[in-house]
C-alpha cells in the first residue's frame, strides 16, 4: 500500500520504497499542513513530533490562539488572505469583488491506479498495481466552491503527480485567477536553484544559482513553454553532484505560459510553486462547471542529478509518451531544410531521397515550402495544398515515389499559422488573434489562428486530413514559428479573454488528438522554431521534440546535455548537418556531428549528393552503428559525466538494462598541447563483469571502470616514436566508445 492514513490524526503518508510524504489536517482551520518530503521515512501511528509551532509576531486566524498564523506554518495549497502574506498557490474573485478562501478539509478517496484528466496530457499507467490516487476534497462554505486536489504516488518510481480542480457547487459565476498545479512548503532554504534557459538556437542551458531570501521564478508569457524557460527546475543541495547528494525535481505537463516559483520566507520556508502562469489569466467559472489544472510531477532523489533524470527519464518515455512509437525504434531521417530551403523540385528531392537511402537513411522528410506559393516566409501559411510546379504529382505522388526508393516519408506542417494573401486569410480574417482597433503584430510574416475556437481547429483539420488521408505519410514535423502577441479573441466576451492563452493551447492538444487516432501510425514530431515548445505536454502527442534550430556539434553539447535533466533521448531530436555549419559557421569533423547527434534520435540535415565519396563511406558506417544500437539508446540508462558549462570537455553514456553493454561519448571542444593523461570514471556499470571496449584490445572490470576511470591514452592520436610526428586531433575531437560485457 503507497497510501497511509492515520485516521484519528487525520494525517496521510505517501510513502514508497524511496520517497515519502506526508501531510495532515489543520484541527481548527481544517486547511492542509505540510510536515515532510523527501527520503522514504517510517510510518508510525503519528506524525505529530514533526509539528512546529512557536508564538511569533503575526495575524493569527484565531482568537486567544498566537500560533494559528498560516504566515508561520507550512501548507499544502495555501490561500492569500487569511493570515499568510506569502504568494498562494489559487485565487479566487467573487461577484463583490473579495479574493477571501478558505477551502476547509471535507474528505478523502484513493483509488488504484491513476485518473485519465480530459482534454489534457498526463501521465498513465497501464495496471493499477502501478500507482495509487489519493483525492483530498476541499470546500469553502461561503463560496460553495469545491477544491479537490489529486495526489498519485508511483509504486516503483520516486515520483508524485499533482493536480487540482474547482468546481462550483453554487448559482454564482467566480473568476478563478490563480491556480498552481502543486506547491509545497520545504523546511529548508540550503537549495541551489537549476533552471534551463536560454534563446532561439541556444535552448536549455544550465543555470545554477543559490536560493536567496525573497522570490526566484522561471516563467512563459508567450503562449507556449518558449526557448527562454523551460517548465522544470530543480531544487539541490549545495553538496549535490550528478551522482550524489539530494535533489528535488519540478516539471509541468504543459505547453503554454506556466510560472515555476519559489519563494523563501524570513524564517527559511522555501515554498515551491508550478503551474499555469497568473499572468494575463483568468477563467469564468459558472455554476456546475470545473476547471482542471495540468498536471505537475516531482521527483525525489538522493542520488544526485543524474538519479532524478533518470526518473523523469523512464517515466516520460514509457507513461507519457504513447501510441505505436512509443516502444518502436525511431526510423533515421533525412530532412531537406539546411540542404535547399524553399529552394526545391521534386527532382531535387528525389535525387537527396535516393542518395541517402543507399547511404541507410530510412525516412525523408519534405521541409517548408511544398504548398501554395511559398517561396520563402512571406506567404502560403494556410493554403495547405500542393505547389504543382514544384511538385507535379503532389504530395500523394512525391511520397509513392520515395516508398518506391524503400523509404519512408515524412512532411512538414505549420498548422496555427496564417499567412496574409492566402485563402484562408482572406475568407476568415476573423479568425486571427488580434486585438480590435489595434494592428496585430507579425512574426515571420505570419500571424496567429484562434485556436481557443473550434471552428477554426475544425478547419485546419479538414485542410491537414486532406493532404494525409491521400498520401503516403509516415512522419509529420508539427512546427510553430512564432509567440502570441495582442492576445484577443473575438468571440470570447470581456470577461473571459483571460482565458485565451489557455483555451488556445487546449486547441492544440485536440487537434493533436484527432490526428492521432484517425492516423495511430505516424510518428509526430513536435518544434517550435527548434525548442521553443519542447515540454511533458507535447510528448504526450508527438513522442520526440526538435531540439533546436542551431544543429552545431559543440553548441548541441551544451543544449542537449541541458534538455537531458528532464527528457529522455528518445525524445530529441539530434541531426547531422553541413559546414560551415548554418548558424555558426563552424567546421566540426563529420565524426563529430554524428557522435553527438547519436545521442538522441538521429538524422541528417544537409545536402547529402554533395558529400564526398569518403564522407558517404562515413555516412554508411553511421547509420549502421546506429541501427545496431538505437534501442539501447533509445531505451537505455543516460548518464551525465562531465560539464559542458564547467569544462572543454563533455562526456555521457548509456547503459543497457541489463548492465551487459554501454556507450561513451566522449567530445573535447578545443585541442591543447602536450595534454595530461586524462580518465573518464563511469558509472551504472555491473562492477562484477569485465567489460571490452570495442575497437581495442582493452578490457576492464566494471569496478574499475566506475573507480578508477576508462584511460584515454592512445585513443585519440597515433602512437610514434616522439611527439612532433603524432597526428593530432585538433580542435571539436570526440569519440564514442562501446563497451560490451565479456
């Protein structure tokens, strides 16, 4: 059993074989008191030794009582208004114009398994054996609302899910405007705080700061996760390493605006907070409706960063993503952008297609610039049908002809996107958002669909299923180029444009969800300008995300190794591309590209029929390694082992299930001279089994290769009699090692 109730104390314990919580009920005020999270304690029949309460200057809720101050004692789902001046996790405004709530503890349900939330992505389980659900019901007996906050406690991970619903049981409408997936109270301010931030072409970069007094927070206000925030953080202690040491882990299934917050009081409370963003929100509830927050998920681990990521990792990839790709090996691509932009003919096209599939490439996928007449990024966005003078047989002819080559075939959509001049422009220009009177913004030439609207997520449907349903497609890359700007729909009334943000991105998820079970057998790719919406919420529909737009070798270390805190590497997308690469010119050996781009699902980016006869060679031996090896990757645990933020050099590895085979990536960014020797401890090996590297006549035990290290001594120059006539690696150097059990 996951779930303990202390009946007569009213406390509950949610306790696996790693991690445990625990929580009780106010006995006056009858809120919700937090008392611990972490490292899997005893149950006992109470937890009362853990109450603090002390008199301190401050409100109290109750007279002749001077220690019932919420300012003073940890919660649960806390309110602001009633003795806690910290920031609060919901808000809730009646028709007077009072945000006052006191949501007071009514009862408690579990249930096996875990609940399906509509309309929106979660985590699942495929047995109930696998989980428990614990549901608090709260009510607030002056607003007759109920808040019911829902607690799932995996049998075997360290995890716990949150989430929370209102519902209004009165004859009044309420405006919700505020409502956080979780927050809980942590007795502790020793945290340093790692967020993934960054820009277009440079994503998910590790930040780490120490936790100061007051509030630090990561957030979206764009309509989608965006490249500068990504919907995680972690919480570690100053100790805390990849391998050791304790960590909590906060993420957010969802793609829009979101706030990750933590604030620390005076008295070294941190209180942690994720969820929809409160800005420029709000949300009309009428009476008998609901309104469901996204799902959050937190992860404990007290073995370091690397054993949080491995959580979320499994979790993500085997109860998050779904459908028939979830398992399946991904298919290696070649995809057309870098290698001629809008620049293309079905010659062209074919010419690429039939050049990679001798070279191992198994799917090809057609880029921007296939419909209307999109010449470049001023036009077409809405008129999804087929160029015939680029494309004289049409999508359906063009993809007959690449599975005629023995590949697979993939295409490009960006389906909220509207282009002026276009049909769809023209018939529906009321179908943008847009604020009236006001001009809408642009963003590369393109403007935004309501997608908070259903006759337009119909029509976009309908313009998508007809190329689909025709064609032989495989694959689709669903792209989304630019944030929402002047955020207005026109058939929302005043008060409930708040809602716009939200409705919208609800609007992508449905017609993700149409598309998907009408077509079970295409693999989704999500991107948005690269990074830009690589989130849980959209795994749960497209099972692997464009990273970024920058496809360089070196700055990838640092935007993959960054997106790897959270996101397995069946979910990033990694290609090989040309040099000088297109957006920093730089010149990294083939070798190099793919050895990072291995590291995720593969694929290239270039104009493959203008490599050389050697680099194809180089092509050929690529694809075969990692058709060898895609299911160890794709499945595999990940391990970080060096810094790219810390150091010239990176290195990770991946490590069978079964402990029985690895791989080690290994990448120095820039040559030095007369280098020391140098050693690579690894880790999650079977330190019983001695392990060959492959390639070499070099074996070692598993021990010693986590204690002492793997030697790189003579991997990466040719041995000669005296230094000046050693070949020398140069700068961007890497190399991947296969380790195998004897």
């Amino acid at each position: 059993m996951t779930i303990l109730i202390n009946e007569a104390n009213q406390e509950f314990h949610l306790q696996n074989n790693t991690i445990s919580y625990v929580f009780r009920v106010l006995e006056k005020s009858k809120q919700l008191e937090q008392l611990y999270y972490g490292k899997k304690i005893t149950h006992r029949s109470s937890f009362a030794h853990l109450i603090e309460r002390e008199v301190r200057p401050s409100s109290n809720m109750f007279e002749g009582d001077h220690t019932s101050s919420l300012e003073h004692i940890k919660q649960e789902y806390p309110s602001y208004g009633t003795t806690d001046f910290r920031y609060p996790a919901h808000a809730v405004t009646n028709k007077q114009g009072s945000h006052v709530t006191t949501f007071q503890y009514d009862h408690y349900e579990i249930q096996k398994g875990k609940p399906y939330l509509p309309g929106l992505p979660a985590t699942y389980v495929e047995s109930d054996q696998e989980a428990d659900t614990l549901l608090i019901t709260l009510k607030d007996p002056v607003l007759n609302l109920r808040l019911v906050l829902a607690y799932t406690i995996f049998a075997n991970r360290p995890v716990i899910t949150r989430h929370a619903r209102f519902i209004n049981d009165s004859d009044q409408d309420y405006q919700i405007e505020n409502a956080m997936s979780a927050s809980v109270d942590l007795a502790s301010d020793q945290f340093e705080l790692l967020q993934l931030n960054g820009a277009w072409a440079r994503e998910t970069h590790v930040e780490v700061n120490q936790l100061a007094t007051g509030i630090q927070s990561i957030s979206s206000t764009q309509g989608a996760s965006s490249h500068v925030h990504n919907p995680f953080f972690a919480l570690k202690r100053p100790e805390t390493t990849e391998h050791t040491g304790e960590v909590y882990g906060f993420s957010l299934i969802y793609s829009g605006n979101f706030l990750g917050q933590v604030e620390v009081d005076t008295y070294g409370v941190s209180r942690v907070m994720i969820g929809i963003n409160p800005f420029r929100f709000s949300w009309k509830l009428t009476p008998n409706q609901s309104f469901q927050t996204p799902e959050a998920i937190m992860v404990f681990s007290d073995k370091g960063l690397n054993g949080m990521s491995q959580a979320y990792h499994s979790l993500y990839r085997e109860r998050l993503a779904r459908g028939y790709w979830r398992d399946r090996a991904r298919p290696i691509l070649i995809n057309n952008w870098e290698a001629t932009y809008f620049d293309f003919n079905e010659e062209k096209v074919l010419e690429i297609a039939a050049t990679a599939k001798d070279l191992g490439v198994e799917l090809f996928v057609l880029d921007d610039g296939w419909f209307g007449e999109r010449h470049d990024d001023s036009s077409s966005l809405g008129d999804w049908f087929e160029n015939k003078n680029k494309l004289p047989n049409g999508i359906k002819g063009l993809s007959e002809k690449i599975e005629d080559l023995g590949m697979q075939f993939g295409l490009w959509f960006e389906p909220e996107m509207v282009s002026k001049g276009t049909k769809l422009f023209e018939e529906h220009p009321d179908w943008l958002i847009a604020s009236p009177n006001r001009e809408p913004s642009h963003g590369r030439n393109q403007y935004i669909l309501d997608f908070s609207r259903q006759e337009v997520v119909n029509h976009v449907y309908r313009l998508m299923d007809n190329i689909m349903r025709d064609a032989k497609i495989s694959y689709i890359k669903w792209d989304m180029n630019r944030f929402m700007t002047e955020v207005y729909s026109k058939v929302l009334p005043p008060d409930q444009q708040g809602e716009v943000f939200h409705r919208y991105i609800l609007g992508v998820y449905s017609l993700y969800e149409r598309l998907i079970k009408k077509y079970p057998k295409i693999l989704f790719e999500s991107c948005a300008g690269g990074g830009g919406r690589f989130d849980p919420g959209m795994l749960y529909y497209a099972p692997q995300t464009w990273t970024s737009d920058n496809t360089d070798a070196v700055e990838r270390l640092k935007i993959q190794y960054g997106i790897s805190m959270a996101y397995p590497l069946s979910s990033i997308g990694s290609h090989v591309s040309a040099i000088p690469n297109h957006q920093v010119g730089r010149m990294a050996p083939i070798e190099t590209r793919a050895n990072v781009a291995y590291f995720g699902t593969f694929g290239y980016e270039l104009d493959i029929t203008q490599l050389t006869d050697a680099e194809k060679t180089i092509v050929k031996q690529q694809t075969t390694f990692f058709k060898e090896r895609r299911e160890l990757i794709q499945k595999g645990t990940f391990h970080r082992l060096l810094n790219p933020f810390e150091s010239n050099e990176t290195a990770w590895m991946v490590v069978a299930n079964d402990q029985s085979e690895a791989i080690v990536g290994y990448y120095q960014v820039l040559a030095r001279p007369n280098e020391r020797y140098k050693r690579i401890k690894l880790t999650g090996l079977n330190p019983n089994q001695c392990y060959a590297i492959e390639g070499t006549d070099k074996t070692y035990y598993g021990d010693e290769l986590m204690n002492i290290g793997m030697i790189l001594a003579d991997n990466f120059t040719d041995r000669a009699d005296e230094y000046w006539s050693q070949e020398k690696p140069g700068d961007y150097n890497s190399k991947v090692f296969v380790l195998k059990t004897i």
